[in-house]
C-alpha cells in the first residue's frame, strides 16, 4: 500500500506503471525486483530497496524528487532510540548516555507569547534530578529564557530564534523531562539539533548512521555534506533550496515536507523578497529567513497555499530533492516528542 504523495488540490487517478527491474547492489541482491511507481505532480512514490539504474532513471536523470517508502533501516533506529514509554513517546536508549557530553549545534524558536512556558518547570527539574550529571544546563536553559524574553519585549515583538552550541543530554534529558509530563504545555518544545554533521559525531554515532548506496554510487560519489536533526515536536525549516542534491531520510517519528519546482519556488521566493523590499540572495537556509517577517511570509507561501505538493516520511522513508527543488520541512505528532532525521547533501 503506497502512502499518497499529493498535490493539495484535486487531482485525477494517479498515472501507475509496473517497472521490472535487476538489482544491483550486491550478488545476494541479484534478480528480478517490480516496483510499483506512482507519478503525481512530478513527484514520484516508490516502495521497497531501488537499484541504482532505477533511481537514475526515475530521479536521478530527469532531476525529479522521488520518495522511497521503507527504503532503510539505519543501526541507530534501535541502537539510539527507545519506543513505548510514558505516553507512548520515544526516548533515547541507555547506550546514548556514553555520548551525552557530545557538543552539538542547537535551534530553538519561539513565537510571541508561547515556546517557553515549560522552560522553568524543565529548569527545575534538571536541579533536582541525577538523571544527568552536568551541572550547567540549568545555566543553558537560562540564556534561553533570557533572550526569548527580550525578543518578546522588542518593539516588533518577533518571533525568535536562537543558535547555540550545548551536549547532546540537552535534548537527551529534555526528552526525558518530556516522558513524564501529562499536560503538553508542561513539555519543552521547539528544541532542534539542527544541521550538525554527522563526521563530526563520535566514530561509534557516526557508523550507526552509515551513508546510503543511492549517494555513494548514484552520481559522482561526492558528499558535500550531512547533517543529523533530533527535535522536540514541534520543529520547522522554512522554504528554501540546496545547492546540491538531498537525500532526507527519517528515523523516528514523522515530518511533512512540502515541495515546489525550481520556477515556482523562484517566483515565490522572488514576491517575497519584493514584498519585503530585501535585496540579494538567501535562499539557502539561513538565520534570516528563520525569524520575524520573512518566516512569516515563507510560511504562508507554502503552507497555506494549496497548490504546494505535500510528501509524508514516516520512520525507514527517504525523500530524494533534487537541487534547485524548493522545500520546507515541518515535523508531525504530539507536542514534545522526539522526532530524528539525518540527511545527505550530494553530486
């Protein structure tokens, strides 16, 4: 049963074709393989491992996003993360703790008058509780607090966003301070490690996320980068493009991410820009376009336009977005759950 990958407005039965293909992969691999593809909006489904011949043919090539449904199966969905505890919420596993001192690049985003309500309560809890050891946390979720206070108290009264560099038991306790509040005003949200790079994690961390046969082989094997993403429901990126190929692959929880061709995300991008009397080029993700009034364009550009086509990953997907592709992606469950993804950024 295939996922829909839809355009949000309606639509004729999706075009299928039943393609047969040979794998390619591994000698163990060999054979013939029927993949059932659905082609909507110019974006296409696929479920199931996919030879590179067929990713080539389907994506790679004609440059169009595609979506793999149960495409893999990373060691660190089971060796990271633990599913079924308190309110049915995922946590990270004992084996995580060896690496909680792990530096990472963090984002946190509040909107005027909401996001930090529970920062107090979580505050207080890191005093009292042995879960984890280090004593300056509390001190982190201070600065936080602070600076959301003053955007909050600025004339304009924009949203904020913050980057800062903290371990990994930020977020590692943060989820677990999560895992034992009932109420989801009492969770800590918007917390995201975002864009830190997975060379740049412990050996052990990195080799549970190996990178995909589709990057290595697919086109020249060169990686320009990769990035882990571990949240705390909810988390957004606005629109933009990437300079390079993307290969977005989800491992707990669940994002939507929506899509639009490179002429359209151009003409949308370029109204903004007018609208907001802003001159050069920012169409990579970067700060500006995180806070205040560009955000809020942004948003409604995608989010609230009807024509956008709208991809769900849920945990073992991958999304394939070309470059030039625009997208904004928004993670989906209830607040405060851990939601992790890791991409790959090649050519």
């Amino acid at each position: 049963m295939f996922s829909r990958l839809r355009p949000l407005t309606s639509y004729s039965h999706p075009l299928r074709r039943l393609i047969c293909s040979t794998r390619l992969q591994s000698a163990s691999s060999i054979g013939p393989s029927f993949h059932k593809i659905s082609d909507e909006a110019n974006i296409k489904t696929i479920a199931g491992r996919v030879d590179l011949d067929l990713f080539r043919e389907v994506a790679w090539v004609p440059q169009s996003p595609l979506l793999h449904q149960r495409l893999h199966n990373f060691p660190a969905v089971q060796k990271w993360f633990l599913s079924g505890g308190a309110n049915g919420h995922i946590s990270f596993t004992d084996y995580m703790k060896a690496y909680e001192d792990t530096v990472l690049s963090y984002e946190f985003t509040t909107s005027p008058g909401s996001g930090t309500q529970a920062l107090p309560i979580f505050q207080a809890w890191l005093r009292e509780s042995r879960a984890y050891g280090q004593s300056y946390l509390p001190t982190i979720i201070d600065a936080i607090i602070q600076s959301s206070n003053e955007a909050q108290e600025s004339p304009n009264n924009a949203s904020n966003f913050q980057q800062f560099s903290a371990p990994l038991s930020l977020i590692m306790s943060a989820c677990q301070f999560n895992n034992t509040q009932a109420h989801p005003s009492q969770r800590v949200t918007h917390l995201y490690v975002a864009q830190s790079d997975i060379n740049h994690l412990p050996e052990p961390l990195s080799q549970d996320v190996p990178v995909p046969d589709l990057v290595r082989h697919a086109g020249k094997g060169d990686i320009y980068s990769s990035s882990i993403w571990l949240g705390l429901q909810p988390t957004y990126t606005p629109l933009h493009r990437d300079p390079n190929p993307n290969l977005f692959c989800q491992l707990v929880g669940r994002k939507k991410i929506r899509l639009m061709k490179p002429s359209q995300g151009d003409d949308t991008y370029a109204r903004i820009r007018r609208e907001l009397k802003s001159h050069g080029n920012s169409r990579f993700r970067g700060t500006e376009m995180m806070g205040g009034r560009e955000r809020e364009l942004l948003h409604c550009a995608v989010w609230e336009n009807e024509a956008v086509s709208e991809v769900f990953l849920n945990p073992g997907d991958a999304l394939f977005i070309p470059t030039g592709w625009w997208h904004s992606v928004a993670s989906s469950g209830d607040n405060g759950a851990l939601n992790a993804s890791v991409n790959w950024w090649f050519r």
